[in-house]
C-alpha cells in the first residue's frame, strides 16, 4: 500500500531519523522517493512539514538529490507561517537554512543559522539536533579555515551522538575530526 503523500507521519519521520542515524543511505533514500509528492507539493502549515525540511536538508546533505530541493521547500515558509510554529520545527527550518547557506559556502550565514539552534540547545531534548549542529558548524568553521574551534565543535557533536548510542553517526563526525 502507498502512502499517504500528503500526510507527514511521526511514524515516517522517526523512520527517516533512524535511517539517518544508523547512515542506512539506500533505505532512507528509497524512503525518501517514495514519499517524493511531498519533496514538491510540501504544504508548510501541514503538520511536521518543518521538521520534514529539517530532515530533508540532512538527506541533502547526505547525498539526496540536490540543495535547490530544500531551497524550494523553505522558500514555501512564509513569515506568518514561521511564527507559528513551535520551537522544535523552527529550529529544524533554521537547520535547513544553514544547511542551504554551507552548501553555497556562505559560511558565516550558515554558522548563523547553527549558532542559533545551539543557543537554544536547552530548550529543547532533541539531542540529534544538537548533535548535527554542532558537525555542522564545524564543518563551517573548518572551511575557514579556524582548526581548533572546528575540531571542538566536532568532538562536542560527536560526544552528543556517542551518548546517544549513535555509533555509526558518531563515525561520521569523527572523520572530521581527523
């Protein structure tokens, strides 16, 4: 049976998250094509579709098809709807922007981006998130150049993901480390 390609599940989104931090690339891309309606015709006042732009940025980032997709779906966010949602989705739509802005290499806005998700890190008990902005800062700052805050904002996100139990993650930062 097909899914609903309308409908952003909590069911569909834990299942992209685990795929994301066990690195399953294949299944969480097949995951993600056969849930592609929702990468063009995303409504962002549907339930989760922040978090969904949030984890697609991730899936991007991974190697799913291309940056211009998430940038079309932010784009969809408009100011009025942005000011509605609830702080775990906006962080998630602000994950996706500094995703979009390193993509492009506008470093210091998407540090920006990182910056405020991590200063913002004890309201929230998504520690996957946390984790990933900290690689991804430090993947920022190592393309300026600046080793030594980059190596410690990679320990601290591969440390998060080690908490976490997310070795295969945990891996994946730690590449960056070296």
């Amino acid at each position: 049976m097909s899914p609903n390609p309308a409908e952003i599940s909590d069911e569909f989104l834990a299942e992209l998250k685990e795929d994301l931090v066990c690195r399953r690339v294949g299944r969480g891309m097949a995951r993600l094509e056969e849930h592609r309606r929702l990468l063009t015709s995303l409504d962002p006042e549907k339930k989760n579709a922040a978090l969904f732009a949030g984890y697609l940025a991730q899936w991007v980032d991974a190697g799913f098809q291309r940056p211009g997709l998430v940038r079309e779906m932010v784009a969809r966010f408009t100011t009025a709807v942005r000011a509605r949602l609830p702080l775990r989705d906006y962080l998630y739509l602000r994950m996706a922007e500094g995703m979009l802005a390193m993509s492009v290499e506008a470093k210091e806005e998407a540090i920006r981006h990182f910056d405020f998700v991590l200063g913002l890190d004890q309201e929230t008990d998504d520690r996957e998130l946390v984790a990933i902005a900290n690689f991804w800062k430090s993947r920022c700052l190592r393309m300026k150049g600046e080793y030594d805050q980059a190596l410690a904002f990679a320990v601290k996100g591969r440390g998060l993901a080690l908490e976490l139990g997310h070795q295969p993650m945990a891996a994946v930062m730690r590449v960056l480390e070296s």
